[in-house]
C-alpha cells in the first residue's frame, strides 16, 4: 500500500512508475486521478491494469474467501490503513469474514498504538 499525493492509499508494490509505466518519479508524486491518466501496463501478462484504491480492493475482491497479505510500503501509513480495514469490516463481514484472513505487513521496530 501507498499513499498519492492527495492522501488516497493505492495498491502499487514498485518504488517508482518506471518499470510498469513511460512516466517517472513515485506514487506520491501524483494525485490518484493523474494516475489513472496514466498507462501501467502489467509486467506478467504485458496488459494494461489500473492502480486500485485500497478501499476498491476491500469492495471488491474480498468475496472470495483469500487470505490477503497487504504490505505497507510508505513510512506512517499504518492507522490509515488500519481504518480503511476496520471501515470496511461490515463489508468484509459479509464475505466470510475475510477479516481473519488479511495480514498486514510493515517493517518497522516499533508498534503503532490505536
């Protein structure tokens, strides 16, 4: 997960746009409606795929009973990303209570407190 310039929390795993995208510089840089200006193209099946919004992600993709590793990839987004997860709990209820099934992933030595 990081954050665009506007605060929204995406899913991107790469640092920069260089590798799946003709544009440089990171996530940040932009605001999430100019990354959806831009073209990514997907670096396994060569297709054309857009950056998702993590709450996007909880909506839709959280109905197939899989277990999700999110891994907070920009420093300071952690209860962020913990009160998308917690506002999409009814959601998540509703779809095999696919809260049991979502770890998140940072690597930091101290604890957030909520």
């Amino acid at each position: 997960v990081r954050r665009t310039k506007d605060g929204v929390l995406v899913l991107f795993h790469d640092k920069t746009l260089e590798r799946v995208a003709c544009h440089s510089g990171s996530i940040a840089d932009y605001t999430y409606e100019e990354l959806l200006q831009i073209p990514i193209i997907h670096a396994a099946t060569g297709k054309q795929a857009l950056i998702v919004k993590l709450d996007d992600f909880f909506e839709e993709f959280t109905k197939d009973g899989i277990w999700y590793a999110i891994e907070l990839k920009d420093p300071d987004i952690e209860k962020d990303v913990l009160n998308v997860v917690f506002s999409n709990f009814s959601v998540i209820l509703l779809h095999l209570l696919i809260i049991h099934k979502v770890n998140i992933i940072f690597f930091k030595t101290n604890f957030i407190s909520l």
